[in-house]
C-alpha cells in the first residue's frame, strides 16, 4: 500500500504530481494577455480568438470526472502518465500551429488531457497522507500550487508573448510545458506507485451522457457573451439540463441494481462535501469574474500593456504566498475561521477597489497593496478548502470525489464570467460604474461563501485512513 512509502518519499513523489498541477492551471491563464499577439500572427477572427481562451476550460472541465473513473478503472498511475503524455503532444500541437483552427483543436485536447491528470493528483494525495495532519498539509501545498500557477500565468503570458526571437513570443507559452512534462514524467515513473484498480464494467453511457451535457451548459456560458447570445447558446443550456437531469436519474437507477455507476449518489450524503462543493462554486464564480474584470480595468481604466498589468498581478502573488503558509499553519487549529477570515480580506480589498478604482489619479501604490490584500485572503481560502470539502469522503470515493469538486469549480468560474462579467460589459458605456456593480456582486458571492462555510461540520466525524 502507499502509506508504507517513507515520508520523505511520498513529499517527493507530491512535488513531480505538483508539476502537473501547475501545468494544467497556468495555462487557463498564460493564453489571456498573449491573444493580441497569436491573432497577428494568425490572421485569426475575432470568434476564433474567442474560442481560443473557453475551449480549454470547456474541455477541461466536461471530462474531469470521466478523467477520475478512468483513474479509478485503469489504475491512477498509468492514467496520469498516459494523460501527461497526451498534454505534451497537445501543447507541442498548439505551439506549432499554422492556422486558428488547429490550434484551437489542439487547445481542446490540451484541456481534455488536464482533465484526466487533475483528478489523480487529489487522489494520490488522498492516498499519500492518510493522516490527517499530513493531509492538510499536502492539500495547502496543493491549493499555494494552484495560486501560484495563476499568478506566473499572467505574468509569463505577458513576458514570453512580447518576446522577439527564433520563435514568435506567443508559441513559447506553449513551449515551456515541454521540460516540465519531462521532467514530470521521469518523477512520476520513479516514484509514483501503482493503486488498485477496481473491478467492474466502465460506465460508458455514462460518460457520454455527462460529458455532453457538460459541454452543452459550459460552451453558451463561455461563449454566450461575446457572441451576443444567438438562439442556439439558449438551446444549448436547455438540452445541457435534459441531458443532465437524465444523467443523474440513470446513475441512481444503475446504483439501486448494484451496478458500478460513474457517480456514486452516496458521495453527497457527506455533509462537508455537499456544502464545500456549493461554497467552492460561489467562490470561484466571486474570482474568476474579479480577475477579469481587474485586466480591463489595469488595460482600459489606468492604460497599462499586458506585460505590465501582469507584472502588477505579482503583488497579488506576493500576498498570496505569504497567507498561504500561514492558512497551513493556522488551518488545523481554526478550522473553518481561516476561510471565513480569508473571505474577510478579500471583501474589504474588493470594496476599497469599488470606493477608490473610479479615480484616475489613485497612486500605484495603493493598487499595489490593495492587490496585495486580496492575494492575503485568496491565499487563506484556496489552500483549506478542498481539504475541508474532502476530509469526511473515504479514500474509495476520493477519485470521483476530486473530479465532482473540480467540475462545480470550473463550471462556476464559468458561471461568474458569464453573469458577473456580462453585467459589468454591458454597463462599460459607464466604466467605473460597471467597475463598482461588478465588484458589489463578488461581495454578494463572498456573503453566500462565508454562509455555506459556516454550515460546514467543525471537524471531520471520521478519518477517511
């Protein structure tokens, strides 16, 4: 078994799991600030440039619960080890790129290939720390990964893209994954171990059914917007609820006869699952909208490059790192109050960016240190949550667990944009008034946040070892 791995081992083999994290989330972001760059280079329209930046995410997150089936059946360790394989052929394909077209397929299989890596990595740690200090722990590092990768997103979209070379600055982001898939596939062969695979016959109609009405609801939301919400976006999220209320009626039908189903209901009847996966979804539906809305404030409002707005993120990344190591410290002794407290921070830099943002002559360093304070509360929520919403689930259910908790934080990143972004976009006649709206609804959605997080259990009812 792999608790019987020493420690230092296991911390080892965490760290090659970690690079794959940092992969799959820096390049959500890395793609933003260098879409001037590729259109030019290109010739791409404007709804292929669209398209550029969701079909990640919509792949990504259609597949990251097929993806943790597939660790479940297949075993965890070849199916992270095929999957990184495919990531790095995909990245070389969107490197190498001649035409919009080919680069967006290569785009989607990219993040088809992420959903099928992200879902192991939580599940090794599951695996790897069975005690539960060790675990929150574990999952701090995780979640630091995670901010960290956003952070050198933005930054090193804006760095690379602008660089002139051999090869044009766009292609490079694409690129750089390739000595961070060598070298996480050389850690991950030596260290990584073999898990049980489990018996049983694959949900296949299962898959489809989830996997389509997933991206029948995540396209229109990512979408919609831009394309001024055509007939068929509408269309699309109603046969996306036909298709996905189906879905879940067949998984209880297959569960009632004793057959394997892809989810199992039983899952949500852990009440720091069910709650986290609510309390995750507003969240990331209050972050994902913010950091937009903060680009085209930092581009449009103040007048920066894309280089310089996301040297500016680095404040944010400061902040974070330092709460982040803190949340770690403090998180087992608190609980809950770290993300409520997390929440806090956020609320306060969100509501002094409304107050103040409106003016043109606010100094650069008071944008720096508000930054900075919203990088303090993400770094005090991102690196407990997942822990909190999974500590109750037994390490059976860890894989589907990981990928139900993913797909809600994905889909309502997606959801935020959509909403939260559309209602400051169609106010931007009235900029700094889109600004203030904007920043008001992710206070709404920090509220429903620290609401959901107050339901959740004080501690674990029962060790998941």
């Amino acid at each position: 078994m792999i608790p019987t791995m020493k420690l230092s081992s296991r911390w080892i083999t965490l760290s090659f799991l970690l690079l794959a994290t940092f992969m799959v989330i820096m390049d959500i972001f890395i793609i933003n600030v260098a879409i001037p760059s590729i259109q030019n280079s290109l010739q791409a329209s404007s709804g292929s440039i669209q398209l550029m930046i969701a079909v990640y995410l919509i792949a990504y997150a259609s597949f990251l619960i097929t993806g943790s089936r597939a660790g479940d059946y297949y075993g965890r360790k070849k199916t992270y080890l095929w999957a990184l394989v495919f990531f790095t052929v995909s990245s070389c394909s969107c490197g190498l790129a001649q035409t919009a077209f080919q680069l967006n397929a290569a785009r989607f299989f990219q993040g088809m290939s992420a959903a099928f890596l992200t879902p192991q990595v939580l599940s090794y740690i599951q695996f790897l720390f069975p005690l539960p200090g060790e675990r929150t722990k574990a999952f701090g590092i995780y979640g630091i990964v995670i901010g960290l990768a956003t952070m050198s997103g933005q930054l090193l979209g804006g760095i690379l893209s602008g660089s002139n070379g051999a090869v044009a600055g766009w292609r490079l982001i694409f690129f750089i994954n390739l000595p961070i898939c060598i070298l996480g596939f050389w850690g991950a062969q030596k260290y990584l171990k073999a898990t049980e695979r489990h018996d049983g016959k694959f949900d296949v109609s299962g898959v489809l059914l989830l996997s389509s009405g997933l991206i029948a609801l995540i396209a229109p939301l990512a979408l919609g917007r831009d394309l001024h919400w055509p007939a068929w976006t509408f269309i699309s999220i109603g046969t996306a609820i036909i298709i996905l209320l189906f879905f879940a009626y067949s998984q209880r039908q297959k569960f009632r006869k004793q057959q394997l189903p892809l989810i199992d209901p039983t899952l949500f009847t852990y009440s720091s699952f069910a709650v986290g996966i609510f309390a995750v979804s507003f969240f990331f539906m209050m972050l994902d909208s913010y950091f937009m809305m903060l680009s085209v404030y930092l581009q449009e409002g103040r007048g920066l490059t894309s280089a310089a707005s996301g040297i500016i993120v680095v404040f944010q990344g400061l902040g974070f790192m330092v709460s982040s190591l803190l949340s770690i410290r403090f998180a087992p002794k608190y609980g809950k109050k770290v993300l409520q407290f997390g929440a806090l921070l956020i609320a306060i830099s969100i509501g002094f960016q409304a107050a103040f943002f409106k003016y043109q002559d606010v100094p650069f360093t008071s944008i720096c240190i508000l930054l900075g304070l919203h990088g303090l509360g993400v770094g005090m929520v991102l690196p407990s949550l997942l822990n909190v919403a999974l500590r109750n689930v037994p390490k059976q259910l860890a894989g589907v667990a990981s990928g139900v908790y993913v797909t809600f934080e994905q889909t309502a990143a997606a959801l935020g944009i959509t909403l939260i972004g559309g209602t400051f976009f169609t106010l931007q006649d009235d900029f700094y008034t889109a600004f203030r709206i904007g920043m008001v609804l992710d206070i709404g959605c920090l509220i429903i946040f620290s609401l959901l997080v107050y339901k959740l259990p004080a501690q674990a009812k029962k060790s998941i070892a």
